[in-house]
C-alpha cells in the first residue's frame, strides 16, 4: 500500500530518477518504452484501470508536453494533453484518494524580477507557464493531499540528457567543437537530477504536502554556467558568443530572471547544491 507510481518516467527526469532509485517506483511511459514500464495514455486511458490503484499511496506526475516551443507551435495539443486531460487524471487520482506529487516550473513566474518566493505574484508569459499554473490551481482547489514542486532548469551529469549540461559535454568533449552561442541575459538556479531525486525521497517519506519552489541553492546566467563547465574542463580555447534572449529565433516567450527563493524547502531540511558545488564534486 506505500508504493509509489511514476507517470511519464520514460521522461528525461523519470529516467534518472529510476536510475538513481531502480526499485522505487512503478513506472508508466507512453511512446518510449521503458523496462517494466506500464503503457499510459493520458488522452485515452485511466491510471485507475492501469495500475492496482488500491496499491499506491503516492502518484508522482512527470507527463507533460515540456518543451515550450511545442506548447507554442501546436497550443490545442499542448493545452489537451498539459491541462484538458491532466485535469482528468487528477480527478481520477483525487477521487481514489491518492497523494499527488505534480511537478509544475519555473516557467510559471514571468521572470522579471527573480529569487521568486512561492507566494509572489504568478504571471506566465508563455503557453507551458499558462498551462502549469492552470492545473496548479486545479490540484489546489480539488485536493487536499498533494505537492507541487516549481521544478528549475535541471541538468544531470549523466550525459545522455537533453539538458544543458550534457549538451555540452557532448558539444565540447565528444565532438571537439570549438564555438558556441549562448545567452547572457537567461538567470535560473539549475538543479540536478541526483538533487530532485533526494528531495523526492524525502518529501514521499516524510509524508510532506504544499507548494514548494525546487531548485538549486545559487542562481546563474546560462553564460557563467557555460564558463563554469568550461573551466572544470580545462577547456581554454573555446570561442563563446554571448547573445541576449531571441523571443522570435526561439518560438516563444522566454522568462530572462526565473531564480527561485528555495528557503521554504529547504526549512524542511532538504539540502540542495548549487551547479557549482555538484561540477567541482564530479
Ligand atoms: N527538464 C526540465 O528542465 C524541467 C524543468 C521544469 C519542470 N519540468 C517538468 O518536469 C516534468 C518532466 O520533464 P522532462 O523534461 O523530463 O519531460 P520530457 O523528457 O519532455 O518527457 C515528457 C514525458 O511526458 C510523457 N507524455 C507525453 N505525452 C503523453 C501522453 N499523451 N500520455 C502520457 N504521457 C505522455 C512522455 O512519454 P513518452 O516519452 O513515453 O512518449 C514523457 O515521459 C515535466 O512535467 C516538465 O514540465 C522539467
């Protein structure tokens, strides 16, 4: 009765989480097949007619369509699958009483001030903000056991993610490039997978619910990252090119300052690292 089901663990961060925690959860995919892994659609199936729902006390929520971009290009499928069918599957988890852990982003603040606190003002600039906020709201009206976790910009040293830091692992190490573009205006506080899985141990154990900013404890321009990594590495004769944020090259609306205050969750005794810290700890 205390186990715990992954929705969209064929996801980037569901990948990681099972690496680091193989036997924890009961993993759901959708196209991506994964090891042991139960098929689920949102838009066509019940998680309550799919997994032996009486079994499960917690139902952690990764599914979604994450990339802005897409939530931009193609808004009607975006907006059934992040909120029209979302909302389905909360209603199905809250009507078996089940404890939803959503992950929601940093992507839900409008990025014009930074070090945001979970209480300051919600105003999201793009389609993927709107659409978290959307169903933030909705858990919060329907539930009365949950946890959303307004999760940064993750990285994992994995090297096989999408994430900015394999990225360029993969760019500077493994195809010898020598120039890059990156942008000097975009602020986060990245936290890493092995970060996002301690925590979620942590919260399911301790049986905690709220609304929790989730990221790592220093907030950095993309550029002072990439000059991080580049240091780590010895890399001394790469060609960066500082750019500012393109809205119009990107395809959507990008908020510049999404640093988090993360004092609420870490009062909990959550520990979290900053980029820095977990790079000089490799
Ligand atoms: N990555 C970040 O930096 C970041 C930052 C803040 C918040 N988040 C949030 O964290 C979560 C995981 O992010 P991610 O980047 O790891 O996601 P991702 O790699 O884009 O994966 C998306 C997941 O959604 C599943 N999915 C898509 N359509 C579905 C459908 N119709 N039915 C059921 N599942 C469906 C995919 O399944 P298949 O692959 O099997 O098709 C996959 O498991 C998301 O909710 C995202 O909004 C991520």
């Amino acid at each position: 009765m205390n186990r715990t089901a992954l929705i969209g663990a064929s996801s980037f961060i569901g990948h990681e989480l099972i690496s680091l925690n193989p036997d924890f959860f009961i993993p759901t995919y959708f196209k991506n097949q994964i090891k042991n892994g139960i098929k689920f659609d949102i838009c066509n199936d019940k998680i309550s007619n799919k997994i032996d729902i009486n079994d499960f006390e917690t139902i952690v929520i990764l599914s979604a369509i994450s990339n802005p971009k897409h939530c931009e290009v193609d808004e009607y499928n975006s907006y059934n699958i992040n909120v029209i069918f979302m909302k389905k599957l909360i209603d199905d988890l809250v009507l078996h009483k089940k404890r939803i852990i959503f992950f929601s982003t940093e992507y839900i603040y409008s990025g014009t001030k930074g070090n945001y606190k979970e209480k300051d003002e919600i105003k999201p600039i793009n389609n993927y903000g709107k659409q978290k906020y959307e169903i933030e709201n909705y858990i919060i009206k329907n539930s009365k056991n949950f946890c959303i976790l307004r999760l940064a910009k993750t990285y994992s040293f994995s090297k096989s993610g999408k994430d900015f830091h394999s990225q360029w692992y993969n760019y500077f190490i493994n195809n010898q490039l020598k120039e890059v573009e990156c942008f000097s205006d975009q602020v986060f506080s990245p936290i890493s997978t092995f970060e996002i899985s301690k925590a979620l141990n942590f919260l399911i154990n301790n049986n905690i619910n709220g609304l929790y900013n989730l990221a790592g404890s220093k907030s950095y321009t993309r550029l002072e990252c990439l000059k991080l990594f580049l240091k780590k590495f010895n890399l001394n004769d790469i060609n960066v090119i500082a750019n500012s944020i393109n809205s119009e090259l990107l395809g959507f609306e990008m908020p510049r300052n999404v640093s988090m205050d993360i004092s609420k969750i870490t009062n909990l005794g959550i520990d979290l690292k900053s980029y820095e810290e977990n790079l000089y700890e490799l």
